[in-house]
C-alpha cells in the first residue's frame, strides 16, 4: 500500500493480488483531515479503481492513483 497527500486529502493506493498471481486489482480510500478532530477520517470506503485488472503491482497503485485523483477533482468530499 501507498499513502500520498494532496492538500487535506490522503489517498491509500492498494493493488491486491489476484488468484493465480498474474494480475491485480486497484482499489482507493480516501481520507481527509479533519481540523477540529486533529485528525484523518475516510470520506470514501476502499473501492475498486478499475473494472479491469492490472498486469502488475506498480500498474494497480497507478490505476489507484489516478482514480483517486479524479474522484478529488469532481466532487468536494
């Protein structure tokens, strides 16, 4: 797992092997800091990045990361 901040928001990259070994699966959760709490709480559940698997690890989080990064841009959370 990766975690990587942007502004008050951190995103957890994850890329979870599948069966067999020869794929994975990228998935993100989203926190944001919370200035009263002096502390993170997630705004979005871990969830899928992609329908598609990818070929590997390093592919996953990259998958992971750029669905998070959308996901910041569109909406306020």
């Amino acid at each position: 797992m990766q975690i990587e901040t942007i502004g008050k928001y951190q995103l957890h990259l994850l890329g979870q092997e599948m069966p067999g070994g020869r794929e994975w699966d990228p998935f993100v959760t989203i926190l944001k800091f919370d200035d009263a709490a002096g502390d993170f709480r997630c705004v979005v559940e871990k969830r899928r990045a992609s329908d598609t698997p990818a070929p590997s690890y390093e592919e996953a989080i990259e998958l992971a990361r750029r669905f998070g990064t959308a996901l910041l841009q569109r909406e306020t959370l």
